[in-house]
C-alpha cells in the first residue's frame, strides 16, 4: 500500500513539473527574442553592416534569451526580396533587423504575407506599416560637415592642394557605388552645400562606380579625376572605396570619410573621419524592443545634435595632418552645428 502511494505521487509529481514545464524545455519567456540581421550584401567592408551586426551580438552577450542569425544577401538586388520571404516564411524570427534605405518597401511587400512579422531598418525612413519601423540618419549633417573640412582643405595651401599643384578651379570629388535618394538628396547637396560655405566657387566632381564591390573601377574613377584637378575625395562605396584609398596613395590627394574611422588607411592624406553611432543605435533599439517601446509605424530623425552622428578629432590622422588654422576653423563649424547655429534646409527623400 506505502508503495503504491509513493508510486502515485511519484506520478502525480511528474504530471504536475510537465504540466509547469519544470523539469521539460523551460518555456518561452516574455524577454526572450530571435533576430534576424538582414545584410543587404556582404558584412565586411562596409562600415554600416559591420557595425550593426557588432552591436546586435554585443547586446545578445549582454542580455539573456536573445539568439541572432546573420544572413548576407549579396549583391544581387534583385534578389534581395525573395531571400528575405524565404528567411521569415516559417516565423521563426521575432524581427527583422536591417540597415539599408531600400529595405523598408522590401519589407513592405514581404510583410504583406505574414502580417505578425516586425521589421526594424535602420538608415531609412519609411512611415504608415504598422509592422516596420525605421531610423534615419541625418546624413545632410554629416555631409555638410565632412564637405565643409573638403572645402578648407581644396582651398588650402597643404601639399597636394596648393596653387603650385592646382589644375584649373578648386574641386571636391565624390564617387558612390550606385545612386539612390538618400545620396542624391542628402549626401551629395550636404557635402557640396558644406564645401560652398569655404568657397562658392568650389565645384563638385560626382561618379558612380555601378556597384558596392569593384575597387578597381572606383581606383580608375579616382585616379581619372586626380587627373583634372580633384584634391579632395569623399565616398559612399562600400568596399569598392578600398581602390580610392590606392588610388589617392598613389597619386597624392586627400580624402574625408563618412561613418568610421579610416584614418590609419592612408595617414596624412585621409584627414576626416565622420562617425555614425549604429551599434549604439541598435542596441537602444533592441532595449527597446524588449521593453516593448518600439513605435511601428513610424520613424526618427538622429544626427549631429541628437548624438549619433559625430567626428573624429581625437586621431593623429586628423591632429598631425591638418594645419592648425583649418583644424579651428572647422572645429568652431562643427560646434556651431552642434548647438544648431548652422542654418540649413534638409531637402526632402
Ligand atoms: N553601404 C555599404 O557600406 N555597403 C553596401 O554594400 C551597401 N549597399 C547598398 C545598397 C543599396 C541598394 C543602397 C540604397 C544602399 C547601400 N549602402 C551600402 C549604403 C548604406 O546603406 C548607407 O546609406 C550609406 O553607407 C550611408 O550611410
């Protein structure tokens, strides 16, 4: 009979810890989350992904019950779409992560189909679907800022910018892997408005390269326009940016960068670095999703004043390379920036 008993609550017990799920896999909690980072294209090289992917493991580390799938779709656009429904198709991911200004209608359309299904990209705007949410960085700022520094450097007398070495009028150059509006309407006027502020005579030399990856036709590009008189490079290539570091290594000319440190590339000729807080952006971002204080269906603006956009000063690249009167100048511009005493209009996407 005792051990009937004991064999009955021996059952009882077992029934009771697979009913609570003790003893079993422990449930699903609340706080825990899968991402999906959605590389639209490679990782390295480019400065946005590599960040964003950095700062989504880093929060994983920190925080308990997040796994993360990273999944580079390549550089076919074209297929950009449907890789991303064949990620979310089984909803096996809590969210879509992403860092591209394409991505939002990708999103859209793929999202149309699993309606539970959230998307968050970051350096896009995109407003009215409930299920995406998106943050813009003002990348006019950053433009104006590093076009700003192009403009005292073409107009200076440093070696590779002179009267001696000049050929015909002050020109700044900026070469893109491909065009879209968030660069022909922020980064390319931002970065010739800020130029225009030293000079107004100052002209701007703009190519495209045709995709995120061939450094040789972005070298060819360079080195084309070394040839008539460009001194100070700017670029949006992604890896493709690599040939204008050889070819202004090659050749003698200067360069500033958006989003990341790239001073020790070329040192004495790459004089500015920009930086963009995104893995400071994600990881608020995925605080945020967890305390359930993501707003879908809307967007935010961050830049120079909000803290997510910034500059470089504090780098031997910087501090050995400029002449002292333009460091001022430029610094009394970026602070004038920051306390929002520059006028400016950003144009709309
Ligand atoms: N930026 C990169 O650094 N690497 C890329 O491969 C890359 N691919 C892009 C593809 C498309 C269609 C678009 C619209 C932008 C791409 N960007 C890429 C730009 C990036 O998202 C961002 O706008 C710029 O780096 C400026 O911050």
């Amino acid at each position: 009979m005792k051990k009937n008993v004991v064999a009955f609550c021996l059952v009882c017990a077992a029934v009771l810890s697979a009913c609570t799920g003790k003893d079993s896999a422990p449930a699903k909690q609340d706080s825990e989350i899968s991402v999906l980072v959605y590389i639209t294209g490679v990782v390295a090289g480019s400065p946005p992904y590599e960040l964003m992917v950095a700062g989504v493991q880093e929060f994983a580390a920190e925080n308990n019950g997040v796994t993360v799938k990273v999944y580079e779709a390549g550089f076919n656009q074209a297929e950009w779409e449907e890789q991303l429904r064949s990620m979310v198709a089984d909803g096996e991911y809590d969210l879509v992560i992403g860092s591209n200004p394409s991505l939002p209608e990708i999103c859209a359309s793929v999202g149309s189909a699993f309606p539970s299904q959230k998307f968050i990209i970051v350096d896009a705007q995109h407003t009215g679907n409930p299920q995406i949410s998106t943050f813009l960085y003002n990348q006019y700022e950053q433009a104006l800022f590093l076009g700003y520094l192009a403009g005292l450097v073409t107009a200076s007398d440093m070696p590779h910018a002179g009267e001696s070495v000049r050929i015909g009028p002050p020109r700044v150059g900026f070469i893109a892997a491909q065009e879209y509006p968030l660069l022909t309407r922020h980064m390319v006027p931002g970065f010739l408005d800020g130029a225009r502020l030293v000079d107004p005579a100052i002209e701007l030399d703009f190519r495209v390269v045709g995709n995120w990856y061939d450094a040789n036709k972005a070298a060819d590009l360079a080195l084309g326009m070394i040839n008539t008189g460009v001194n100070v490079f700017t670029s949006i290539a992604g890896g493709a940016a690599q040939g204008l570091i050889r070819a202004i290594r090659e050749k003698g000319a200067y360069a500033v960068c958006f989003n990341i440190n790239e001073y020790s590339q070329a040192p004495g000729l790459i004089v500015g670095c920009g930086t963009m807080e995104q893995k400071k952006l994600v990881k608020e971002i995925l605080s945020d999703v967890i305390a359930g204080k993501i707003q879908y269906g809307s967007s935010r603006t961050v830049g120079v004043k909000e803290g997510y956009l910034d500059f470089i000063f504090d780098d031997p690249g910087y501090r050995d390379s400029l002449p002292p009167e333009i460091q001022e100048q430029f610094e009394t511009f970026v602070d004038d920036l920051r306390a929002g005493r520059v006028e400016y209009t950003i144009p709309p996407l």
